[in-house]
C-alpha cells in the first residue's frame, strides 16, 4: 500500500524540524509533569527510532540545547537500574537571568519552522516555551513571541474566513502607525522568522493585484456574514514572499557585508531576494529595503553587517547596542 502523499495533506519534515519538534516535545513534556520518569519512558516518548547508546548520546545532546536555553533536566535517581529524569525547576526558571544572544539566536533559529508554520497546531505553546529564550531580543528582533501570542484570536478569525471563503473585516495598523479600515479576501498566509503574513484582495476592488499585509498588525477581525469569493486559479503564496524588512514600498537599496561562514545561512534566509557577489576580499548582498530598523534586526539575527547607506549603519549599531544591554 503507498504511503501518505503531499496531496493527502502529509508533508515530510527535514532534520532540523524534526530535531526542533522533539526538542520542543522534551521540553513541554518536561514542564507539565511533577514526577521523575525512567529512561524507558523518555526513549518510547521521544526517540522511538534510537535504541542503547544512540538514545543515549542524543538525549544528551539535547538536555545540553534545553540547558542552554534555561530549560534544565537533571537525573534524579534510578528505579530498578533505569536512570529518573526530572525538570530541576529552581534551575529552569530564574527570576532574572537572561539568556546571551548567541545561545538565544540558535534555539530560535532552530525552532523558527514551526513557529511560522501556519498547519503547525501548537504554534502558541511554543511561543511560550521560546518567550524565555529569546528574551534577549526583546525590543529589538521581530516576531516576539509575545505578540504571536496576542494575535491568537485574529489568526484563528483570518484562517476560517479564508478557509470558508468568507470577507474579513479588519482593522489595520500599517508601519507609520496610520489605522484604517478595510474588507479583505484572504488568498493565502506565508510564515517567515516568527511572524506571520497574509496575501489578501481588496474586497472593494478585486481586479487589483493582491497584497502582503503583516497579521501582528491586525487590531482587530471580524467575519462578513453571507459573504463569498474566489481564489483565482493562477495564484501562488509564494510568489508574494517578502522578507520582513520589505514589506511596503522600497525607501532605498542597502548593501550588507556577509561572513564566509554565513553565505550558505544568507542564500537559505533570504528567499532568493537580492544579488550576493564577491567584491575583493569579501561577499556584499544587495537588496532593497523597505523597513530600515526592520533591517537592522534582520541583519544582527542573520550575522551580517550594513554598509550602505548610512542610515542603515546608525540604526544596526543602535540596535546592536540594545541587543548587548539586553544580553
């Protein structure tokens, strides 16, 4: 018999989302019980495919990521020669110790495909296990989990009126901070580094093209009863895919240093957006942009340094010196 298909839903998660499933797994498994459990439990809960030393090795690897994030699991005994894992609480949850931002960057990192994963079912319970790790950026690089979680009811009014082809009525906060009101037909969401974007029509004229609009940036959803409309058949969320700094017209084109070591991360992050050549002794990365603070974050969470212009610079160097007061 065939297996499950990508037309039956099923998609195959890669490596680093399986590592980052489980990691979450351990961690939100860990938090909700008050008891040890054996190392028979841990392996049939979490490593049904690892037996004997390979358990072993990757367990441990992944207590020192949870660590390392402020999410400690230390043994607490045995029971019958089988080792007793438990969360030590007074160690995991500090009053005032902030994780450095590298440390903090990695864990996001490595679990950012689910968090902007539209199908991904517990999208708010991982925002909350990562509000911890990434605290470091607060202020400072977007999508915080804090906001993905205020957006909960809107993201869930946005998902049924697209689902059921319904209008939404919304209210719109855009990025100079003007407010308006508009009726939309959802075509499609796309996640990218922790927030979430809808591709939507303006109900008041649909011949127009569609357009990307932020979804933290919803105040408020309300669905328009007895409503319909269609998706037209030409159309591709990922063809409306931006990078978080592009949304909304270009205010100039910035020019960014990249790290040999970050050229293969770059290519990846940045959606195919931009020209990437080498110049000299070092690669540069051309792109427009259309959010200057936005690139900044962008820039520090992806490694790479601004040259141009030099608007850029000053904002990047504040908000790298707000990242280190953080640290």
């Amino acid at each position: 018999m065939p297996g499950p298909t990508e037309d039956d839903g099923y998609v195959e998660l890669n490596a680093d989302e399986l590592k980052a499933e489980r990691i979450l797994g351990i961690a939100m498994g860990f938090m909700n019980i008050d008891h040890p459990i054996t190392s028979k439990q841990v392996s049939e809960a979490f490593y049904p495919d690892d037996e004997g030393d390979a358990f072993k090795r990757k367990f441990l690897r992944d207590r020192d990521q949870l660590a390392s994030c402020g999410i400690v699991i230390r043994q607490a005994g045995e029971r019958e020669g089988d080792a007793l894992w438990q969360l030590d609480a007074a160690s995991s949850y500090p009053s005032a110790e902030r994780l450095p931002v590298r440390q903090a960057a990695v864990i996001e990192l490595a679990c950012r495909p689910l968090l902007s994963d539209p199908t991904f079912p517990y999208t708010e319970a991982l925002a909350t296990a990562l509000a911890k790790v990434v605290g470091s950026f607060d202020g400072v690089l977007p999508g915080r989990p804090a906001e993905l979680m205020r957006q909960g009811p809107i993201m869930r009014t946005l998902r049924r009126c697209l689902a059921q082809r319904r209008l939404v009525r919304v209210s719109y906060l855009d990025a100079k901070g003007s407010k308006s009101e508009r009726e939309l037909a959802a075509y499609g969401f796309f996640g990218l580094r922790g927030r979430m974007y809808l591709v939507a029509a303006d109900a008041a004229n649909m011949g127009m093209p569609p357009k990307t609009f932020r979804c933290d940036r919803v105040r408020k959803a309300t669905e328009v009863r007895g409503s319909s409309y269609e998706i037209p058949d030409d159309f591709d969320v990922d063809d409306f895919m931006l990078l978080p700094f592009q949304i909304g017209p270009a205010v100039c084109a910035a020019t960014f240093v990249v790290p040999d070591g970050r050229i293969h991360d770059l290519r990846h992050d940045s959606l195919g957006k931009g020209t990437l050549e080498r110049r000299g002794d070092e690669w540069r990365w051309r792109v427009g942009v259309s959010d200057i603070d936005g690139a900044a974050a962008w820039a520090i969470s992806e490694g790479i340094r601004p040259k141009a212009p030099q608007e850029l610079v000053l904002a990047w160097r504040e908000a790298l010196e707000g990242v280190i007061a953080h640290a």
